[in-house]
C-alpha cells in the first residue's frame, strides 16, 4: 500500500475527550430523550399528585439533578475512560496509516479498514474524528501526522469517503436549546398518548 498520510498517535487525554465528545453525540439523542421524559415527569408529578410544597421541591431537585447529568454526560464518560481505557494507562502507542483506498490501525494488532466503512467525519480545533460503521473510532490530533499534512488530510477524507467533516463540539447553549427541544417533544407525546387512550375508551 502507497502510504499518503500516516498519524503517530495515542490515548492521550485530548483524544479521550475526543471519545467521551463523540460517544455522547452519537448515543446522546436517544438518552437525551430519555432524560427529559424523567425530567419533564419530576417537573409535573406534583401538580398531578396535589402535592404539598415540599413534594414540589424534592420533585424539581430530582428533576435539574437529571438535566445536569443528561449535559454532564460526556464530562462523565470522559472520567470513565480515564479509569479504565488500557491504552491510556500503558501509553499504547497506536500507528494509523492511510492509503489509496484504505487505511491500516496498529495497535499492537493490525486491522484494515476501506473507506467506505466510515460512517461519519467529525473534526474540531484539534482533532479528526473516524467514526466507523461497526462502532469503532479512531481520533487523533491534528499535530500527529508523520506523512502530509492536517489541511491536505481534510480535503482527501471527504474525496475518499464522499462525506464531509461534521463539527462535533456543540456549545453549551446548543445542548440546553436540544434538551429543550427533546423535553417539548416528550411533552407532546404524552399529550397524544393520553388522547388516545381517551378516545379508546369511548
């Protein structure tokens, strides 16, 4: 294989951000979902029930209690890895390589990949982000090329994989607005829920 681009690269802690940002944007819809159903039925509990005021506050400190960990998520995953990822503890150094129509991960073990396996490109200020269609993802520093360059590497991946690089870092008032969005969502499924069941039983 004719090397084109070739990454020295590892489990440093940039790149474990990198992994806790992109697990949380790939897996954070469904859950995020999730936590505002909880969320919004902490929120309503007490009204339903009649509650006294202090139902109110325990319910509404359970409810932001979900809301801060549904955005604390990738901070989490982050010191999760931190504990446990292998690499990071023995400073695994990992080689990637990059060809024509493929590119070679070594780990200490060897896998090939084709481009066409690739399911999404995500970068930020610092690092490219492979995220493979059979769950794995490979993210390395921009600084890490042995052979070409960050700004060559950019436009050949989207050439080679007909997708183009996604930002993966949305801003704190980007997860508050999705969370919002995600809570009206919840909200207006109940709603149609329990009009259904109403209709039902006429």
């Amino acid at each position: 294989m004719t090397v084109l681009y070739e990454v020295h690269t590892g489990h440093t802690k940039s790149v474990l951000k990198g992994f806790a940002k992109l697990l949380a944007k790939n897996t954070g819809r469904r859950l995020m979902f999730r936590f505002s159903i909880l969320a919004l039925i902490l929120f309503t509990l007490p009204r339903a029930l009649n509650a006294p005021t202090y139902g109110y506050v325990i319910c509404w400190a359970f409810g932001i209690f979900v809301i801060l960990i549904a955005l604390g998520r990738p901070y989490l995953t982050y010191w999760n890895l931190l504990a446990r990822d292998t690499y990071y503890r023995n400073n695994t150094p990992i080689t990637i390589t990059f060809g024509h129509s493929q590119f070679v991960v070594d780990d200490g073990n060897t896998d090939t990949y084709k481009y066409f396996s690739i399911e999404e490109l995500y970068a930020d200020n610092d690092l490219f982000y492979l995220y493979v269609g059979n769950g794995d993802i490979f993210v390395f520093e921009k600084t890490s090329f042995t052979t070409g360059t960050a700004d060559d590497f950019y436009p050949f991946m989207q050439l080679s994989t007909g997708k183009e690089f996604k930002p993966v870092n949305p801003s704190i008032k980007q997860r508050i607005f999705n969370l919002r969005q995600d809570m009206k969502k919840a909200e207006l499924d109940h709603d149609a829920k329990v009009a259904s069941r109403k209709k039902k039983k006429k």
